[in-house]
C-alpha cells in the first residue's frame, strides 16, 4: 500500500491530523507560551477588570473586557497560523544533483582492459556561484548535503528541524517553529498585537492602581496590598515589553530594510573586505519592502505531506554508457550552464567524429547512460533575487534569463 509523505517524511518536525498540520520539534514551547498569554489575561478580567466594571458605566465595563479578550484571541491566532503550518520547507531531492562533472572518469580494470570499472561518485561541489550577465553582482549558492539541492538565496538549514527552509529568519525557541518565508507575516501579527495587548493590560492596571490609591489617600504600600493582581500585573507587563516590543521595533527594521535576522547577524559579525562592499541587493526602499512583504502572497508550499509517495527508481548506468565514458573522457571543453527558458543548455565545441563514433550527439552526452526514473526532473534548482524568481529546479517554469554559473562549477 502506497505511503503518504509525512509518513516518511525526514525531518524532526511533529506532524498531527495526518498531515495537516505540521509543528516543530519543540513544539511543547507552544504550550508555555499560550500558558503565559492566556494566564494573565484571565488574572485581568477576573480581579482588574470586575473593579472597574463598577468605576465605569456598565457598558463602558464590557468594552475594556471585551477589547483584551479580543486581542487575545488574535494573538492566539496568530500563534497558531505561525507555528503549526509550513514556514517554507523546500522539498529535498530524492538523489544529489545528477551532473557529468559529479563522476570521475572510469578507467580500464588492471585485469581486464576491455573491462571498465565502475564510476566513482564524488563530492558534490559545496558551492555553485552565479553571476548577472552584467557582471555587476554575483551570488554563492550552498550546497545542502541532507537535503541533497542548492539553497538559493536567502534559504537556509535548519538543525533544529532538520530542513532547509525559505527566507530562514530563525528559529524561534517560544514557538518551536522556524521562522520562514510562508509564516513571517503570521510572526510579525504575533508579536505586534502581542505588544498591543501588553501595553493594553498595562495601561487598564495603572488607571485601576490610581483608582485604589485616590481610596488609600496615596499610600503606595497600602494600595499594593489592596490589589495585588494589578501590582503583579503591572510588573508583568512591563518586563515582557521590554522584550516582545524590542522584538518587533526590531522586526519593523528588518522589514523596511529587508533583511532577515539571519542575514543582519551575519552581516554584524563577518565584517566585508575593504574590497567587497556589503551591499544588501534585496532593499528595495522602505515602502517597497513593506508592501513586499504585507501585500503580496506567499509561494504556495513546496511540501504535500498528504500526497502520495511517488516511486522513485535509484540511478541507473548502462554498460554502453560505461563503455562510452571509457573511450572519451567527458567534455573539457564545455564552458558554462546556462539557465534559459526552463531548460539547461550545455555550450561545448562541436566534435563530429566523437559523435559519430559514440552513436549520440554532444548535445545528449551522459544522457543515454543515465536513467533517474520517469518522476525524475532535470531541473536542479531555484533562486530569487531582487523578488523575481528564477528557477534551476523544481517544479516552477523560469523566468528571467539573466544568470549563469562561473566556469568551472
């Protein structure tokens, strides 16, 4: 019987519902955190909020009540929306990138020189460097070895998860979730009506602790003891603040620059060569970027988790591939990939009596000799930059034609 895929999937998320909702692995944070908003919240409505039920009119009452459960409730909400769905996981390839350059030549077997040995896999190039056919700004493209593909930009490993994930801004540890491309706006809502609700709270237990201190003839410590839950409130709230209103001044940042918290710190910390400029070729203006960020839709997920498992079938070299490889080693003359049009063409000088002699074209080579299976596509991989994307891979169309790999990689 044919399996789903999140029940193979690979990485150390907590999938619930059968797929339909996917959590990190410290997911059990989620539970403090929702024990830390709605704790307070309660301790308001029951001591804070009955008080000035009877210093206000009646229906004034109910607005302060209902105004802080309402935004617990959207704080809830987003809470929810951010850590419980996918935050940009790209799919992982089911073999590394399938590439004559990724096998060394065969040589004849010492016993047998019409014998061939085997191909030998080697390492997979770390990093694939592409550069605009201006030359104005090039771009490192890592290789991830777990998930088996090239991150493009601005995409990122998580170890906590174990995938790589899309505009990787962090993993934040109250949520149990990584912080990505398809979850950064519910992030963003989380910690701004986070921040309204504490200055909300904060501000409804200072106008009750003035009530109580006109009745105790501004005797502080009296007044302390008369409402404790609004001395605790007040206390509470303004600590958690400090952080989570840092937190989203710095977020407000981030965005207006666009930028992640990732890519700040490691701009902070690995400090650029005289010679190389740190340039963020993402900034497009403060009022681009917000709108970028607010009002455009997220890339649908890559990831189905309650889709079938797609047989795959392991790579394959025939022996007349083998033979082929043997009698000529492969091109050293080709000179670049380029990206055109969703299809990879090879430039390389035309040998006509190599062709004839091996029975395919130069525009073929390796072809023949490799079988990846029929769910197999050439497509390696997919970039973004400046909010256009491109596409190496993947099961997207390309559209800019502008990029292509450095000689050599």
């Amino acid at each position: 019987m044919a399996k789903r895929q999140y029940e193979v999937w690979q990485g150390n998320n907590i999938i619930l519902l059968k797929g339909r909702l996917i959590f990190g692995p410290d997911a059990r944070s989620v539970i403090l955190t929702v024990l830390l908003i709605v704790a307070p919240v309660v301790v308001f409505c029951i001591f804070v909020g009955r008080n000035l039920l009877h210093k206000f009119s009646y229906i004034s009452g109910l607005v302060i009540l209902s105004v802080a459960i309402s935004l617990t409730i959207v704080v809830l909400f987003f809470l929810f929306m951010t850590a419980a769905f996918d935050p940009g996981f790209r799919k992982r390839a089911p073999h590394p990138p399938l590439n004559d350059n990724l096998y060394h030549t065969p040589v004849p077997s010492p016993s047998n020189e019409n014998q061939c040995a085997p191909m030998t896999p080697r390492r997979v190039p770390r990093t694939l460097e592409l550069r605009a056919e201006d030359g104005s700004y090039s771009l490192k493209l890592k290789y991830c070895e777990t998930c088996m593909i090239y991150r493009p930009p601005r995409c990122s490993h998580c170890s906590l998860c174990n995938n790589c994930v899309d505009r990787f801004d962090h993993h934040c540890p109250w949520i149990g979730q990584c912080i990505g491309q398809r979850n950064y706006r519910a992030f963003i809502g989380f910690i701004s009506c986070g921040t309204l609700l504490c200055i909300y709270v904060l501000s409804m237990c200072v106008l009750n602790m003035d009530f109580v201190l006109k009745e105790v003839k501004w005797m502080v410590l009296k007044a302390m003891k008369q409402s404790p839950a609004s001395t605790a409130l007040i206390i509470y709230c303004f600590v958690s603040l400090w952080f989570i209103g840092g937190l989203t001044t710095f977020h407000l940042y981030l965005i207006s620059t666009n930028q992640t918290s990732y890519e700040h710190y490691k701009r902070k910390h690995n400090k650029p060569l005289s010679w190389e400029p740190n340039i963020n070729i993402f900034n497009k203006g403060c009022l681009i970027n917000f709108k970028e960020l607010l009002c455009t839709k997220p890339n649908p997920s890559e990831i189905d988790l309650r889709s079938f498992v797609e047989e795959y079938s392991p790579l394959r070299i025939s022996s007349a591939g083998i033979q082929s490889w043997r009698e000529v080693p492969p091109h050293q003359e080709e000179s670049c990939m380029i990206v055109e049009g969703g299809n990879t063409e090879r430039s390389a000088t035309s040998r006509p009596e190599l062709d004839e002699e091996m029975g395919m074209s130069t525009s073929n080579w390796g072809h023949e000799s490799i079988e990846a299976g029929h769910n197999y596509q050439e497509k390696e991989l997919a970039i973004t930059i400046a909010g256009d994307t491109e596409n190496l891979g993947g099961n997207r169309d390309l559209q800019p034609k502008n990029i292509e790999p450095i000689n050599g990689l």
